[in-house]
C-alpha cells in the first residue's frame, strides 16, 4: 500500500507527526507502508517498529537519521506520542476513518 491509502487520522498521527519532529523518521514510516496490504497490518508494524527502536534507542538513531541527530529524550518522547495516536485510531472502526477521496 502507499501512504496516500492511509487514513486522515493514521496520517496526521504517523507521518505528519513523525515528519513534524525530524524528516528522516517520517521517511521510515514512508516506506513501511508499502511492505503493508493494509491500515490495520500498517499499524501493527508501526507499533511493532517503535518497539524495536525503543529496546536499543542508540542504535535506532544511527539507524534511521543521516544527520542532525536528534536528542535521546526528545526522540522518546516523540516515539511515545506516535505510539499514543496509534493506539487512538485502533479504538476507531475503519468504516469511521476518514480518507481523502479522489
């Protein structure tokens, strides 16, 4: 799937909120998407993602930013956040999310 097949509010709390605080991570949301059939399968992996950069946060940022390494803390906290909105558009039932029409 492609980005533009996410939901307004997967969107806005993934990729908007990942590019907000440093490009580089919203291009590791970017590509996840396109390894996804679905929103749903996009969210797991998305929270399953942020797991994996949380048990090693240090590698993590080399790993994913080329430069202009953020602070650890800010980074975490940024994690959370997105972790937070995933967590959000979950409890909503896809019949109820909105996307763009064409």
């Amino acid at each position: 799937m492609d980005t533009d097949d996410l939901s307004e509010e997967v969107y806005k709390g993934i990729i908007i909120k990942s590019d907000l605080f440093h490009h580089d991570l919203a291009l590791q949301f970017g590509v996840l998407s396109s390894n996804c059939i679905n929103e749903s399968e996009y969210l797991e992996k998305s929270l399953l993602m942020i797991t994996e950069w949380e048990s090693d946060i240090e590698l993590a940022i080399d790993e994913i930013f080329f430069d202009n390494y953020p602070q650890i803390k800010r980074f975490k906290s940024v994690l959370k956040e997105i972790k937070e909105s995933i967590k959000d558009v979950q409890k909503i039932p896809i019949g109820k999310r909105t996307y763009e029409k064409w």
